[in-house]
C-alpha cells in the first residue's frame, strides 16, 4: 500500500510539473529578438514623440531592443496597412489613435480596422486646448471663453479657428465646442503651419494638443483660452474648462499600442506587462507632467483598451451622424457664393491689368474690399484680413527696395560693365546665344529654390546687355519665368514642398519621379529661349536696328562716374559676396542688400549730400512698385481670409462630368496656369490639390500620380500669377507694368505647362 501511495504521489507530482510548465512557458513569453513599433505618422510629432519616450524603458522591460518605424501617408493609413501586411509574428506591433477609428468608421482605410487590430495598452489620454492669439483677444476685448462667445454672437463671422483635420478628433471636439456660434472654420495641413498662422494673427483661435503649445505660451503670443476637459487642468488653473461651462466636448487624443488579429496571446500579454512595468518608471512619469498628460488617467490594459475603443467607435459614429447631416445641408450655401465672387472678381482684374483701365495698386486694394462686402463680410473682420496681408509683404518690400537701390549704385559705378562688354564680346550680334545663357542664368540662380534671388541675380547679369541689344524686357521676364517653374520641382521648391506635405511623403520621393520630366522641362526652357530669339531678331529688324548699332561696348559717359581701379574691384567683390550670400542662404536677402548697401554708398559717394540724394532718386524710383507689393498684399490677405481661394479651389472641380472622373487630374492640369492666377500657390496645394486627390482616388487613381501631373503643370505659372510677391520684383526691376507680363507670357508659360503634361504621360511618369 505505501508502495501504491508513493508511486501515485510521484506520478501526480510529475503531471503537476508538467502542467506548471506549460503554463509557465506561455505566461512567460520571452521575446528573443528586436521588436518593431510603426508609427504611422512623421517624426517629431506628438504620436512619435510619445511612443519614442516609452522606448528606452520597454525594451529594458522585455530585455531585446524596441525599434520605432514610420511608415507616413494617408492620414495614418499606410502604417496600418503596412502592419496588417506584415506576418503576425508577435515581433511587429504598431501605435494607433481615435484617428484611425474615424477613418474607420468613415469608410477612409482600405480595410476595416477594427477588425484586423485588437489593442494591447493605451499609453496617454491628452487633453485638447483652444488657444487664442493674444494680440486678437487685447483687440476684440475678451478675456475668457465666455467672453468671446458672447463677442461673436455680436460679430458674427468676425472669428476665424484652425484645425488639421475637421473629422478628426480635434475637429469633432471643436465644432462641438463652437456649435451655435458663427467662426470660420480653417483648415491647415500641418500643426506647423497652424501654430504660425496664429501666432502672425492670420487666424483667432486654434484646437491642438497640451504638448504642442508650451513654448508658445511661454513667448507670450498665445494664451489657453478653453481646455476641452471636465475641470481646469492643474497647468493652467486659470482657464475655462468645457465642463465648468456647459460644453460636452472633453474627448481628446488618445495614443495606445495595437496588434495585428493573429498575434501570439503570449507576446501581446508579454508587451502589456512589459508596457505596464515602463510606465511607472519616473522617466515616463516626468514625461507625462512635461506634456501635460497626467492630468488624466492614461495608461489602460488590454481588456479595458478594449471597452475604451468599442464606446469610441459608437461615440464617434453618433458623432458623425449629425456632422455629415449638418454639412450636407450648409456646405452648399457658402462656397459657391464664395467662389463666384472670387472667379468675378479675379477675371475683373485680370482684364483690367491687361486693358490698363485702372493702375495696379488701385484694382489690388479696390477689388478684393468690394467682393469681399459683397460677400457679407464685416468691415472690421475685412480690416483685419487686409492687414494680415500687408504684414506678409514688409519682407518683400524691404529686399525690393534695398536691392534696387544697391544694385542702382552699382550700375552708375560701372561695375557691370566689364561684365556686358564680356558678353557682348563672346555673343556679338548671336541673339540666340545671349537669350540661351539668359535660361541657362535662370535655371542656375533658381537653384536655391527662391524666385526673389533668381530674378536678381539673372536681371542683373542680362538686363545691360538686353538694353544694348534693343530686346524686349518681357522676352527676358519670361524666359526667367519658365527657367523658374523648371526648378521649383526640385524638393526644395516651395510648391514640391506644399504638395509632398498634402500628401504626407518626403518632397524627395516626389522629386525623384519627376527627374525625367525635369529634365524634359529643361530641353523645353532652352527651346523657348531659341524660339524667342527668332522673334526678337525680327521686332529688331521691325525697329529699323541693325547689329552693329547695338552691340558696341560699354564706355564711362557723363552719366556714370569715373572709378578707380581699386574701388572697382572693392565694389565688384561686394556684388560677388551678395549674391554668393543670397545662393547659399547665408543670411536674410533683405538684410543681406541692407549691409552690402552700407558697405558701397560711402565709399562710392563721398558727400552725404550727394549721398541722401542718391538714397532720394532710387526711392523715387522704386516707389511705385512699394505701393504695389502693399496693395497686393491686401489682396492676397483678403482672398485669403474670407476663405475666397478655398470655395475657388473646391469649385473648380465640380464642373467635370462624373464619366471623366478618372481623368480629373489632366482635367485640372491642363487649366493649371489659370487656375495658379486665380489660386495663388497655397491655395492650389492645400486647397484644390487635396480635392482632387480624393476625387481621382475614387477610381483608383494613385495620390502621387495625381501630385507629379498638378505639380509641373502649375510649377510654370507660379510667376504669371498676380498673387505672386517675387514676381513684383521681377517686373520692378525691369520696369514692366504686370498687365504686359501677363499679356505677353501667358501663352508661352500655359504651352510649357501643357508640354509638361505630355512629357508626364510619355516618359510613364503619370500613366492615362
């Protein structure tokens, strides 16, 4: 019997180490090698910066490195897709928001998240704020939430907010927060841009995160007006919570790890425990009162996660519900009245600068007053659009006016003629080879990606020498023009830059698909260039010129003053240094004339008598072109306040049949030069450009397909367009009126652009 008893005791002991063991070997899962996190949104941003501040603790916790991953694009969409692609291992995990559960429910991913995902921790839940710009709030008189409610009922569309998304969460927390109140709403493609709209006064108010606003407030530019939370935060004490004033709108960003469906339970139960354990480590704890992410519960296990995200999904379904309903029913009203006024108003001056009925400055600060009245705008709010644009020329204006005169002294020195007798002496009479190197000048300036700096430097070295050769200014305006559009392509161009952040991909990935049709586009440049020299040869003969009249070197006459050697070479190295300054972006162009301005006048002009008058006539001269830049400041500021480049932008598209659908972006392309003269740059990239996408997207036409055609289609029109500040300097310093610009260049410029569109279907860039 003790026989039996010992060996059943042994026997069960021996089940009972067994059991142990397997359960012992699931519930410790150990991971044997790196472990990978995508984050489907850049680096730098609050999602990225939050998961690579868990990083260093987690993957002490699970004893194997963690690597944090970006896959960008689509709103969040690529990383999702790219981590449901990937092979359940139990190595690749991915960190997601509420925006992929609105994109979701919105029908915006290409498959149903919640059912290939299941989450594993939650790590922070924010807390939104509603900060306001404080040079407004002294203005207006308010000083609290309350107190701009209660303003904006009494001017009504007097207050302007920004968002990034309007289905976000931050968009569905604000208009929650603002509904029955009368605010235009803005949309921005970055936070970036936003934060900078509100701190210049372009917008009022704006939604965004407690960890993007800290070093903001602190400048003393913006002030937390309303924290969309229950109660006050501890970190700012002092400002309304939506709670306290009867408000129901306190959802706010949240940010959690999530699994593909398939996972190993050990390895997701593995990462959770792992998750737990490193946030309530004192870094992350520091890091949540840095960001202002204690201030709620964050951190939430897998089954609580779990609750969280399913009472999410029928929040925020019912959310949409009336959002889609109230948009459906007021979207109609406003933007096509908005774009009809827009369309009316920028064909009335188009024909007046062409007809010359009213000088420039006239129609650029009559016309967008009077539409935007039209347009039931507030005088007051009007004013403030105005100013808004007027404060973004001050740079423009300041770099015209000290280049111009810079650039005057040196001319009367003589300094460029050594340079025009070269020219002359190597071209002759060739007028092809002198309108050549002016594109190949063009293309060279325009490498550091500013149109200012390309018309300065080009018209400096070719405007003597179209003087003396009795060309046509606009001949060479325009071939600058075209030798611009070319290299904007290039990924630091200001329009390959806005179109790659619409479409959430590095501007050099854009660049790198359109190399051959930049290259196309170069082939063309210097095809315009010839073919224009065929026409200044006979305008020449027509004038009743001969070669030899023209071309003779440069001597000192009356009007120019006899130079030392010395001085000569001191005033010819200063020209050299600015624009070596102005190519590598040393220093600031404005600032740049300014100092190479007072390195010249007093040693080039003895008597400061002499010297203020000299300072006097190249003030005189530029003056009118001053008043311009202003004057066209009022314009852009006003277009673009009312939200008149926006309606514009989205109108456009309407008009093209459904059967065409997937054709719409050669559609628009092919009106792109008209469409950039209406626009303006940023209203055709982050306003029609998104539009677009999403149209031509629904009949599977690929967003980069879509970016490459509109980019070197438009790219060309940038200086035709009225909205454009350097163009002024362009055409100021040849003296040419922007009506004969527009008159002369718009067919070669909008031919180019459609030869850009071919070379994208030929050369397999942009397939049909």
């Amino acid at each position: 019997m003790k026989r039996f008893l010992c060996v059943l005791f042994t026997a069960l002991l021996a089940l009972l180490l067994c059991v142990n063991g397997l359960f012992a070997a699931d519930d410790g899962f150990k991971f044997d090698h790196k472990v990978l996190i995508v984050c489907p949104w850049g680096e730098g941003g609050g999602a990225d910066s939050t998961l690579r501040a868990l990083i260093p603790q987690l993957s002490a916790k699970i004893g194997q490195p963690v690597e944090v991953v970006n896959i960008t694009g689509n709103g969040g969409a690529n990383g999702a897709s790219f981590t449901r692609d990937h092979e359940a291992d139990g190595y690749m995990f991915m960190l997601g928001t509420q925006s992929l559960f609105l994109m979701d429910i919105q029908g915006q991913m290409p498959f149903k998240f919640k059912d290939e995902f299941v989450p594993v921790s939650r790590l922070v839940n924010a807390i939104n704020v509603i900060a306001a710009s404080r040079k407004t709030m002294e203005e207006r008189g308010y000083s609290n939430f309350s107190e701009l409610r209660d303003f904006v009922k009494s001017h009504p569309s007097s207050i302007s907010v920004g968002m990034l998304t309007s289905t976000g969460v931050d968009g569905l927390s604000l208009k929650k927060a603002i509904e029955g109140l009368n605010i235009l709403e803005v949309n921005y493609p970055s936070g970036a841009g936003m934060n900078l709209a509100l701190k210049e006064g372009q917008i009022d108010l704006m939604i965004t995160g407690t960890d993007e606003i800290d070093d903001l407030i602190a400048a003393g530019d913006i002030v937390p007006l309303l924290v969309l939370a229950e109660k006050r935060m501890n970190a700012y004490p002092n400002v309304e919570a939506a709670g306290e004033i009867g408000i129901d709108s306190v959802i706010g960003p949240e940010r959690g790890i999530f699994a593909k469906k398939g996972t190993p339970q050990g390895a997701i139960d593995a990462l959770a425990a792992a998750i737990d354990e490193a946030t309530q480590s004192q870094e992350w704890q520091n890091f949540l009162i840095k960001g202002g992410y204690d201030e709620r519960p964050g951190y939430a296990a897998p089954v609580e996660y779990q609750k969280i995200m399913d009472d999410e999904y029928k929040t925020f379904t019912d959310m949409l519900k009336p959002a889609k309903a109230d948009a459906k029913k007021a979207a109609p009203a406003p933007s096509p009245k908005l774009a009809i006024i827009g369309f009316v108003m920028v064909l009335v001056l188009i024909v007046c600068l062409i007809k010359k009925i009213i000088i420039p400055p006239i129609a650029f600060i009559l016309l967008p007053t009077i539409a935007a009245l039209v347009a039931g705008f507030d005088p007051l709010v009007v004013n403030k659009f105005a100013a808004s644009g007027i404060s973004k020329m001050v740079s423009t204006v300041s770099l015209f006016v000290f280049s111009i005169s810079f650039f005057s002294l040196m001319s009367d020195q003589g300094v460029f003629d050594p340079i025009v007798n070269f020219l002359i002496k190597k071209a002759g009479t060739n007028i092809t080879l002198v309108l050549l190197a002016t594109a190949a000048v063009a293309v060279i300036g325009h490498l550091d990606g500013s149109g200012a700096t390309t018309f300065i430097i080009t018209i400096t070295a070719m405007l003597p020498l179209f003087k003396k050769l009795k060309m046509d200014n606009r001949a060479l305006m325009m071939i600058i023009c075209v030798g611009i559009g070319v290299m904007n392509v290039c990924p630091w161009g200001g329009p390959t830059i806005r179109a790659a952040t619409v479409l959430e991909t590095d501007p050099n990935i854009l660049w790198h698909r359109l190399l051959p049709v930049q290259g196309a586009m170069l082939a063309i440049t210097f095809i315009i260039a010839f073919l224009q020299s065929g026409l200044q040869k006979r305008r020449i003969h027509k004038l009743g010129l001969t070669a030899d009249d023209t071309v003779d070197e440069v001597k000192a006459d009356e009007k120019k003053a006899v130079v030392s050697t010395g001085l000569q070479w001191y005033n010819f190295i200063i020209v050299v240094a600015v624009i070596v300054v102005l190519m590598m972006g040393l220093l600031n162009p404005a600032y740049t004339f300014m100092l190479a301005l007072a390195l010249t006048l007093p040693f080039n002009i003895k008597s400061l008598k002499e010297q203020n008058a000299k300072l006097k006539n190249y003030g005189v001269a530029a003056m009118s072109m001053v008043v311009t830049l202003f004057a066209a400041g009022i314009f852009t500021g006003v277009l673009s306040g009312t939200g008149m480049l926006n309606a514009m932008a989205s109108a456009v598209v309407t008009v093209i049949p459904p059967e065409l659908g997937r054709y719409t972006h050669f559609i628009v392309a092919c009106f792109a030069v008209p469409l950039i003269m209406c626009l303006g740059t940023d209203s055709f990239y982050f306003g029609l450009l998104p539009v677009v996408v999403g149209i031509a997207s629904q009949f599977g036409v690929n967003p980069m397909d879509v970016a490459c055609v509109l980019l070197v289609a438009e790219n060309v029109g940038v200086m035709i367009s009225p909205l454009s500040p350097a163009m002024y300097l362009g055409l100021g310093l040849l003296e040419i009126d922007v009506g004969e610009h527009i008159k002369y260049s718009l067919a070669w410029i909008w031919g180019v652009s459609l030869l850009a569109i071919a070379a994208c279907i030929v050369l397999g860039v942009t397939p049909l």
